[in-house]
C-alpha cells in the first residue's frame, strides 16, 4: 500500500510520453509543410499526397519565374505576381494544417521504405528548386529607395520593381535606369536618362538644354517637404523630355541652397554624351550626385546598366500604391 502513489505517478508519466511524441510530429510535420509544401505530408507517411503538393508548388514557382520574363512588371502583371504569391501562402498554410492532422494518426502506418523517406524527398525537391533558380532565375528586382534623389517621381522608403531581363540594352530618353555607377562598382543606383549618344547636355540658370534647345517645363506649383537634414520648400514642375512621357522635377524655390554649392547645377558646361553611354539626371535636380559632377557618377556605361524601373509597389511616406512609372 505505501508504494500505490509512486506507481500511479510512474503510470501517469508514461501515459504522457505517447502524447508528447504525438504533439512533436505534428510540429515536424507543419515546420516541413511550411519550409516546402508536400514535406509535410511525406513526413506524415502520405507519400503520394506529399509529391503530388510537393510538384503544385514547383509547378507555382515554374510559373512565377517564367512570368517575370515573359512581361515588364507593370501594374497588371504585378497583380497576377501578387494572386500567385497568394496562392502560394494559401498552399504551404492548407498543406501545414492538413499535414499535421495526417501526422497525428501516423503511428498507425508502417514504416516507409528508403525510397519514400522525408530526407530523399526533400533533397530531391530542394534540388529540382535550386535547378530552376540556377537555370531559370526571375527577371524582375525589386529596389528600396534610400535618399531623396528620385523625388517626388520615387521617394525615401518606396520600393520599385526593375525589368532587369536585358541588362546592357540603351535605355529610351526618359527612362528611369538601374545601374552601377563606374565609380562606385559594388552600389547599385538609379536615375532619368535624359541625354542619348551624341547629344549636348547643359543646364542654363536651372534649365535643362538638349543640343542647344530648351526641355519645356511648366510649373506646378510649390511643396514644402520633409527631409533628413531638415525642410525644403521646392518648385514642381513638369517637364516634357523629347519623344518621353512628361514627369514631374523638384526644384529649390531658393536658388541659392543647392546642395552642391561652390559647385552650381543649375550652370553647368556643356557635355557631350559618349557612344554606348547615356546622361542622367535624379528627378529631384538640386539634390541628386549625377552626371553633371564627373567624381559624382558621370556618364553611365551601357555596360552597367542593369534594367529599367517600371512600377512603384510600396511608399513607406503614403502607404501601399501600385503604379507605374512616369
């Protein structure tokens, strides 16, 4: 009688030692799910389910990536990348849950052979993953926006997509580049292309000039806006670029604050575009290390250009917007 206790703790802790091993396959099973769909389920000894979700999400990836070099990520393309994403997360999320339910009864199933086992699938479907990557890859980018040299077309926080599937293609005047600048190899920056090979670029008391001739702009009125070394209250305009889309520009209303002072870039000398090269401009002109400033950036090289921006997914100053670039 003395030891009745002790004998029904001991009881009480083996009764919980299967439930336990029970509660910890399920976790396996919905970690497996959520790092790849189909692990799960393999894990849960469901091994054709498991492959069958396991080849849905490659066949999802295959889709992806093959949809990022058939089209430019505009807007509507962006949409139907962010339904498949959604997919994709409804897909490792449904198989996690069912995955762990089929976990919990897997104690009453056989032992798989080799063949079938969780690791062999899973390297198997790492594989074919990291295969398609190397062989396939994507070809759009996304890039956030660090400083205010894009404004007010692309501001401090915004995240832009680039159609990064012909890197080294001259751009269109107007477009705005993803590149690495020549002095500064290892960064990637981006900017307008304004001047083509060729063509004389000067600007004259704030004034852009294509071989000689005035680029019209019409002001749009003032915006006082903060910036990281305090506020500065601009001039917007919009500009009409030859053979472009009109965008708009940020101009100091103070003349006299321009960033780069003794260095003035709103007179500058004229500059005579290379072959294979273009001259660019930020958007935000008093406030932007460009081609103007030859220990600035320069003339950007064909052969650095990386791609094109094309469309604006997130601004951290107004929340989520999905548009295109001007």
């Amino acid at each position: 009688m003395p030891f009745a206790p002790h004998l029904t703790k001991h009881r009480r802790r083996l009764s919980r030692m299967p439930n336990l091993l029970n509660t910890a396959k399920i976790v396996w099973a919905v970690l497996l799910s959520l790092i790849y769909p189909g692990t799960g389920h393999i894990y849960a000894r469901c091994w054709a389910l498991g492959m069958g979700v396991a080849l849905l999400g490659l066949a999802m990836q295959l889709v992806w990536q093959l949809l990022t070099w058939l089209a430019a990520p505009y807007p509507v393309e962006l949409i139907l990348l962010l339904i498949l994403a959604c997919c994709g997360v409804a897909l490792s999320v449904g198989s996690a849950i069912d995955a762990g339910i089929r976990a919990s009864s897997r104690q009453s199933r056989e032992k798989p052979s080799w063949a079938r086992s969780t690791w062999l699938a899973g390297l198997g479907i790492f594989a074919l993953s990291t295969l398609m990557d190397e062989c396939i890859g994507v070809g759009w980018h996304a890039y956030s926006v660090p400083n205010s040299s894009g404004a007010p077309t692309i501001r401090i926080g915004d995240v832009f997509y680039a159609d990064n599937r012909q890197p080294g293609k001259m751009p269109q005047r107007g477009d705005i580049i993803v590149f690495h600048p020549t002095l500064h190899p290892n960064d990637v920056w981006f900017k307008r292309a304004v001047g083509l090979p060729g063509e004389t670029i000067r600007l004259t008391g704030g004034e852009l000039l294509i071989d000689g001739i005035i680029v019209k702009r019409e002001a749009q009125g003032q915006v006082t806006v903060d910036e990281l070394d305090g506020k500065q209250t601009y001039v917007i305009y919009r500009e009409y670029l030859p053979g472009a889309k009109p965008h708009l520009i940020y101009k100091l209303a103070v003349p006299g604050d321009a960033r780069f002072l003794p260095l003035d870039p709103n007179n500058t000398d004229d500059y005579v575009v290379p072959a294979d090269s273009v001259f660019v401009l930020g958007d935000n002109r008093d406030n932007s290390s460009d081609s103007r400033w030859s220990n600035g950036i320069g003339f950007v090289s064909r052969k650095d250009i990386l791609g094109r921006a094309t469309a604006i997914i997130w601004s951290a100053g107004v929340g989520p917007r999905l548009k295109a670039m001007e």
